[in-house]
C-alpha cells in the first residue's frame, strides 16, 4: 500500500462492535477481567489500551520499522531510548541537537554514569574519532535544530554496523514523508510527533520506532514501568493527524521552498540555513536522503536587536517555540528553544544571537511572504 493509504488505514480499522469508521477514544483507567489475568489483551491503561496499540502500528508502517512505542512527549520517548545504556556506556551525538536532548544527556542521564561527546555527524572523520571502546549508540538528528546540518545517514549506519552501535534517528523535522531512515541503516527512529505527525500544535507526543525485537523488549518494559505512554485522547489526536500527514507535507515542503528562496534574496537577511538551496554545504546529500527539504528554514539577520526587532513585528507569524504544526511560527532559537544550550557552545555550533528559525506552515505562501517582507523592512 502506498503511504496515504498507510497513514489513514494503518490501525485504523472500523470499530468491530459497532462499525464506527473512526476507532473510539477509550477514555478508561481499567478494564474488567474474565478471570485473575484473564482479559480481552488489556488490563491496565499504563501498560496499554487500544489506542496506543492502533497509533503504534501506524507509526511503525510509516517509518518501516518493526514497531513503535508511543509517549506522553518526544523527550519521555528520546528518555527510553537512551535507557537502553547503562553506567559506564557511551554515546555520540550530532552537536546542535534539540537543546532538550542536550540538558536531558548532559544534566541528568550523566549522573547515573553514562557519557556523551557532540560532534558535527555531517563528517564521518570527526565521528569515528569520537569514538570509545566503551561505545554504544550514535544519535543523530538530520537536519540539525536550528543550524540544518544534514547527516549521511548511511555513512552513520556503515559505522554502527562495523563498530556493532546502535544508530538512533530522530525524524522530526521532516517526517517519514520526507525522509526514511531506516531505509538508510537506522536501528531506532524518534519523533517529537508534537510536530508534523501531530501536525496541529494541539498535544504533546513522542514515539521510539524500532527495528529489532530486543530493542522493543526493552523500550516497552521502560514504558509500562515508567509510566509515560501516551494517553487514549491524545493518541486519537495524534492518528487524526497522521491521515493528512502527506497532503499536509507536500503543502509544508512548497512553502518552505518558496520562502527560503525568498528570504535568500532579502537584502536584511545574512544568511539562509535551508537544504533546498544550491549554497547549503549538504544540498546534494539532502536531495539524495530525503524527498523534499522540509519547511524548517533558519536564517540570520545579524544581531539580537534585529531578530527581535524582525519577531516582534511579525503580524501573521507567530512568535513562539515549536514547529511542524498547520501554522507558521517562528523564534529565536538562541534565546527560546537552545537557551539551555551554554553562549560559548551555541557559538561553537553556529547558533548565532541573530539567527531566526521559521516553521513554515500551511497557508497562502503569499501571505507568509507579504508578512516577513513588512517585519524585515522595520529590522
Ligand atoms: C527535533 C526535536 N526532537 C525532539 C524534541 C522534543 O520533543 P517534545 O517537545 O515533544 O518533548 C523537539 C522539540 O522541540 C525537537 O524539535
């Protein structure tokens, strides 16, 4: 079946007690037993319940993995994942990650021993010489938040298989509509599905597709134990937004190309982060790895005055964190979503005070042109 047909069928069969063609939202904590430990497949709502299951299978069909577990965020499901380390273990990181994923390894998961060192994964030399004997997972994000570095996701996936890594994708700028990674070796593949699976900026919700059985032993005892699997209403809101996921991209993807050529030939605008250009470093790669270029576009104006002189008279736009939903926004990564990220690494890594990040969405891109063109004028 071809991708659509798998977004809106995949989980999503007719309801068998009363043919609802939407399956229904099993608000319920607890389920009656037959027997003691006799049940219809369910017996507590932490553990599972059929909405879960129904946008597990989903999720796994579209990213071609084995199966899914689906969390109450993208970070409760980045959590599990690297819980599959122990004390002692290593992993290496792309630099610029979601700053979340920086405080949670960095912050927290280093006080129970494990070890982390950030590199540029769009060069394999400075990967490999990154590596340890104590080793154990590569974790990349492709393209990079907010500095759009693309990967070379097989070239990750030929150093995991020769080094036995584990090579965990997050997906979440571009959706497996536009990029597949496990197509490309990816052992495990993550999303914040607040964004583009979601697809509407109305819920919280992360997923961990994986490959391998002994990864989904693990990953699903660190979800019933934990206890941060997704609720019923919002996997029935997350499975709503997956049906129009590709009629929602292929909108998303053309407004991003259009703006980024548009903001490239701004004379207020530095410079333009975006992989659909011909300038990016990896637009050769981007186009081989991915379908489309996605509609995250980064770029500079120079200063923190101007970025904040550019978000502050934006009137369409609107100024907030997050991305991937049907409406346009946009922020300054520096002072919003990568503050927790320290000044001296975000200038290291390209995160300059003055660049901008745009989550372009789904309206007229005229409008959105017309909007960025009047707030540039005031910067
Ligand atoms: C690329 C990426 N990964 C992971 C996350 C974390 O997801 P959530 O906010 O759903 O916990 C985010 C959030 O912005 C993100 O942008």
């Amino acid at each position: 079946m071809g991708f659509s047909t798998d977004a809106i069928h995949t989980g999503q069969e007719p309801d068998a007690a009363t043919g609802a063609i939407v399956p229904p939202i099993y608000q319920t904590s607890t389920y009656v037993q037959e027997g003691i430990n006799q049940n219809k497949g369910y017996d507590y709502a932490r553990t599972n319940h059929p909405n879960r299951k129904a946008l597990e299978r989903c999720v796994a069909k579209l990213e071609g993995g084995l199966t899914s577990y689906v969390f109450s965020s993208g970070m409760a499901a980045i959590d599990a994942v690297f819980r599959l380390l122990r004390p002692g273990d290593h992993a290496v990181l792309s630099e610029a990650v979601y700053g979340g994923v920086y405080r949670l390894t960095m912050q927290l998961l280093v006080q129970f021993g494990m070890e982390f060192t950030y590199v540029n994964t769009s060069s394999e030399e400075k990967v490999r010489a990154a590596l340890r004997p104590s080793t154990k997972m590569l974790y990349v994000e492709t393209p990079t938040n907010p500095t759009m570095i693309v990967t070379d996701l097989a070239a990750m996936a030929g150093i995991a298989r020769e080094k036995r890594l584990t090579l965990v994708v997050d997906n979440t700028f571009l959706s497996p509509y536009l990029q597949r990674p496990v197509e490309h070796g990816a052992h495990i593949v993550v999303h914040s599905m607040t964004k583009y699976l979601g697809g509407h900026s109305d819920l919280t919700a992360g997923v961990a597709v994986v490959t391998r059985q002994e990864d989904a032993d693990k990953i699903y005892f660190v979800q019933r134990s934990a206890g941060a699997g997704l609720a019923p209403m919002d996997c029935f809101l997350t499975a709503r937004g997956i049906k129009t996921l590709a009629v929602r991209m292929e909108r998303h993807n053309a407004n991003g190309e259009t703006l980024a050529k548009f903001l490239a030939g701004h004379k207020k605008v530095k410079r333009v982060l975006y992989p659909g250009l011909p300038s990016h470093p990896q637009h050769e790669l981007a186009k081989r790895q991915q379908k489309g270029f996605g509609a995250m576009i980064s770029f500079d104006v120079g200063s923190l005055e101007a970025a904040r002189r550019l978000l502050e008279n934006v009137k369409l736009c609107s100024l907030a964190e997050s991305l991937g939903g049907v409406e346009t926004l946009i922020s300054n990564p520096a002072l919003m979503t990568h503050s927790s990220i320290p000044p001296e690494r975000r200038r290291e890594v390209g995160i300059t005070d003055g660049l901008v990040r745009i989550s372009v969405g789904i309206e007229d891109v005229e409008d959105l042109q017309a909007d960025l063109d009047q707030a540039l004028t005031k910067v």
